[in-house]
C-alpha cells in the first residue's frame, strides 16, 4: 500500500511538468496532500500518539484542505487560467521532469545508506528537483508559488526518509512556512492584480524598475 502511494505522487509530479491550467495544479497539490496524509499514516505508525495525531492533522488541515482552498481563492479572485506565453513547452518540461527522476535514482543509488529508506529519499529528491522546475521554467508567480508548495511536500518526505526520531520539529517548520507563504501569495495577487492587471514575475521587475 506506501509503495502504491509513492508511485501514484510520483505520477503527480509528472503530471505537474505537463499541466496548463492552474486549477489543474491545485487539484493536484490537493491530491498530494491527500497521499501525503496516506503515507504518514502508514510510516510513522509507531509515534507517539501526541506527535502522530500533530502531524496526521497538519497534513489534512494544511496541505489536503486549505492550501488547496486558497489557492482555488485566489483563482477566482484573480482570474488567473493557464500558464503565460511565456513558459516552456510541455515537452521540455515532460523531458525535463524525466531527467530529473534520473538524477533523483542516480543519486539514491549513490548514497545508499542502511539509515535512510532510499525510497522515500529518492522521491523527495525528485519533488524538491520538480518544485525548482516549475520556479525556474514558467514566469508566472502563481506558479512559483506551487513549485515552492512541492519543494515543501519534498521536505515532509525527506523527514519520512530519514526516520522518526524528529518529525514533530520538522513538520511544524513546513506547515507555519506553507501557511504564511500561501496567505501572502493570496494578498499579493489579490491587491496588487487589481492595480497593475499582471500575475507575470517578469512584468512586475518592469514596474519595479
């Protein structure tokens, strides 16, 4: 059953490189929140039930529910559909996203370490490569904010990776960055939209200068 979750984030990710439609984006974000919530479930079983019930709550409140909800606010409130012009084709990225994945594997099998479970590694490593992907390759802030949530989920992961010993620390790290990162990116495209007509990081450096 975490070996079916697993594939089916990765898949995710994949789908993340080719999508068009930002609504697209925060069903999937929503979808990872979901899996996220399977796997820790499964993963960190053994916890204390105070530190379980924590992080089993984060990952519904948070990352299932409402950084999806907002994100789906701040759609409608900006009016915001596909991805600009200005972004690479979905091939590239498709390829992109691939060779990412190689690094990732190649990487796992390099650092091989009986302390880690490789798995969960080589997965994180892939969604934080994927997150820097969509930073790098599109101009619209609305997708950097999304790359910046998959980098987050890529984190939550590294902790299923490199154990149980801290998860309480580190989760509550991801989910007041995740919280605070999601609000200012809704009052950002909410207000400043409405002056200047552009989600576009590269218009708004225009405007800046």
């Amino acid at each position: 059953m975490l070996l079916s979750l697993i594939i089916l984030y990765v898949m995710t990710l994949i789908y993340l490189s080719i999508a068009e439609r930002f609504r697209n984006y925060a069903s999937l974000i929503a979808i990872q929140g979901w899996i996220l919530l399977g796997i820790a479930l499964l993963r960190l079983h053994s916890l204390d039930w105070i530190e379980l019930s924590f992080i089993i709550l984060e990952t519904l409140i948070f990352k299932a529910l409402i950084v999806p909800a907002i994100l789906n606010r701040v759609i409608r409130q900006t009016k915001i559909n596909r991805i600009g012009s200005t972004g690479t084709s979905q091939f590239n990225s498709l390829m992109l996203s691939i060779v990412a994945m190689v690094v990732s594997a190649i990487t796992t099998y390099y650092v091989a370490d009986s302390s880690i479970h490789m798995v969960f590694f080589g997965v994180a490593l892939y969604a934080m490569l994927s997150g820097l992907i969509l930073i790098v390759l599109r101009s619209r802030i609305f997708t950097h904010m999304v790359g910046f949530l998959v980098i987050e989920n890529g984190v939550f992961l590294f902790s299923m990776a490199i154990g149980v010993e801290m998860p309480l620390l580190i989760n509550m790290a991801i989910m007041l960055d995740i919280l605070m990162s999601v609000l200012m990116l809704g009052l950002f495209m909410t207000k400043v939209d409405d002056q200047i007509h552009t989600d576009d990081s590269d218009s708004l450096t225009r405007v800046k200068d």
